[in-house]
C-alpha cells in the first residue's frame, strides 16, 4: 500500500453490520465496542431479510446504506435464520466477499460446523459476562480491523 | 471465555502451506514467541496441501485434519488461490477455515481471496516484530476466542 493510499484508508472508519434481533444484546454489544477502543460505525438490524435489504439496498430508505466491511450475525432470528442469511449471502456474487462472523449463544457442534461449512469467518460464543464480553470484541476488533486487509466494497 | 475443556485436550492443529523455507522459518518463530500452543505441519505446495487434506500418499495416511490452514499464495505448482477454491469446492474440507499469509498488497488479490472463501488476509510484514504482533493477534482470534469445529475429538 503506498503511503497515500494507507492514509486514505485510516481516514475511512470501519463499517460493521450487525445482524441481532435481541435489543439487549445488541445494546451490550455496541458498548463493549466502545469500550474495548476499537472504532467502527456500526449498524444495526434485527434479523436476515432486513440484512439482506441493507446489503442489497432494497426499498427506500435502504438506498444509501455503506457497505459493511465485516457482519456480525446472531443465528437464533425470527423469519429468516442466521445459517440461512449466511448461505444466502455466500451465494451471491455480490457479498459473498464480505466476512461474516457468527455471534451466538448456541454451544451445539452442529451449529458450529454448519456455520464453518456455510462460509463462516469466526464463531463466538456471547459471554455471559460484560467483562469478557469487552475482551472477546477488542480480539475481535483487532484481528480484523488491525491485522488482517479488507477489500474495499465501496 | 467459554473455553470447551473437551475441544481442548489436544493442542490444535494448524497446517502451514509455504514454500519459501524462510518464511515457514519467521511462522513458527512468531508461534513460538507468542506461547502459542498448537501444534504445526507444514506443506510446501498447493498440491501437497491437498494429498495432505486427503490423506493421498504414504507420508499423509495418518494427517491429521488441521483446525486451521495458514496459506501462502505465491507458490509453485499449484498456487493458494487453486488450493483455496479446491478447498472451498471440497464439502469435506470447506469447513476448515483458511487465513492468506501474503505479500501481495493488491486489491485484486485481497477481494480474490475473499470471493473465494479466505476468513482473512494478513499481508506479511517484513519487520519481524510486526510479523510477531501479527501472529499474536491471530492466534488470539482463531485458537482462544473462536470456536471451532471439533471433528469428534
């Protein structure tokens, strides 16, 4: 990366999408990111299909939505399961570039394999503690908005 | 953390596909440093990735299935993105996830690697202490806070 490019890309915030339907959890989740220091603009939706409006910006007010550089999925979701937004999005052209990381409380082997078969790019299980929680994000936030490249899906 | 006591009996596995011998030199270095407890078999291609994966050849008959593959893309033979997308292709290997290790800052070749299904790109710094952070923080994602698949250990 040239110097220019590398400032040009510090200057751009990271963009996460954040596919939860439990307002708590979602809540938690936006805090410890603020907490653990790492810097992102996050958005937030509540299950697969209004995931998949925002990413194809679907319908009016879905027009102007970024591109995410990284999705956070819940898999428990009304309508339209997490493993099922995550192969659908694996099958698109599209947005199958985009790394999707997998944020439940499930501990079954079942889900976790499905989810790795599928295209999963990480499996965390949510923390019961805040604490662990703050930890578990800023791991999370530096693996990959500080060690690893994104493309640019601009 | 939600640590599986029974996922972590055994030191997970990585396999390291790299033909530069310095390079596969500076990964365990990194390792090592960072006291990361996993064990490392390493391939030197592409197509000896792949008879590793498959279990093809008297040196792979008891491979064991890595828990994550660190894959370099400039290779003879058969090169990262071939094995990538054969990895990828394979149902019995798709699950295991791949991280590129490269030295290519093209955009081309980081969206490639994307598209194709790596669970990340990680351009190989040529300061050893950054190679060392590098290493630290991935492990930390891949072998303490992810969970992986246990394939019935």
């Amino acid at each position: 990366m040239s110097e220019e490019e590398a400032m040009v890309d510090s200057q751009r915030s990271n963009r996460m999408l954040m596919v939860e339907d439990e307002a708590g959890d979602a809540r938690l989740l936006q805090l410890a990111m603020r907490q653990s220091g790492f810097s992102a603009d996050i958005d937030h939706v509540w299950d697969g299909y209004e995931a998949l409006d925002y990413l194809r910006r679907a319908g009016q007010q879905r027009q102007r939505a970024p591109r995410p550089d990284l999705i956070v999925l819940d898999l428990k979701m009304p309508r339209l399961s997490g493993l099922d937004f995550l192969a659908l999005i694996k099958q698109d052209g599209d947005l199958r570039a985009i790394p999707v990381v997998v944020f439940s409380s499930s501990l079954l082997e079942t889900d976790v394999r499905s989810a790795y078969e599928l295209g999963a790019a990480g499996y965390l299980i949510k923390p019961a503690d805040f604490q662990e929680l703050i930890s578990m994000v800023r791991i999370l936030g530096e693996y990959w908005f500080t060690l690893v490249r994104l493309p640019h899906n601009d | 953390m939600a640590i599986d006591s029974t996922a972590s009996e055994r030191p997970a596995l990585i396999l390291l596909v790299e033909d530069e011998a310095a390079d596969a030199h500076l990964v365990r270095l990194a390792l090592r440093e960072n006291s990361v407890q996993a064990d490392l078999a390493h391939v030197l291609d592409g197509r000896e990735a792949l008879a590793y994966l498959r279990r093809e050849g008297p040196s792979f008959v008891a491979a064991q299935r890595p828990d994550l593959i660190l894959l370099d893309l400039n290779m003879p033979r058969m090169d990262g993105f071939e094995f990538l997308a054969a990895v990828k292709r394979d149902a019995g290997l798709r699950g295991i996830p791949v991280v590129v290790l490269s030295t290519s800052d093209a955009e081309r070749d980081v969206r490639s690697a994307y598209h194709l299904g790596a669970a990340g790109y990680v351009a190989k710094s040529s300061s050893v202490s950054e190679l060392i952070a590098g290493f630290g923080r991935l492990s930390q994602y891949w072998l303490t806070l992810a969970r992986l698949p246990t394939h019935g250990r």
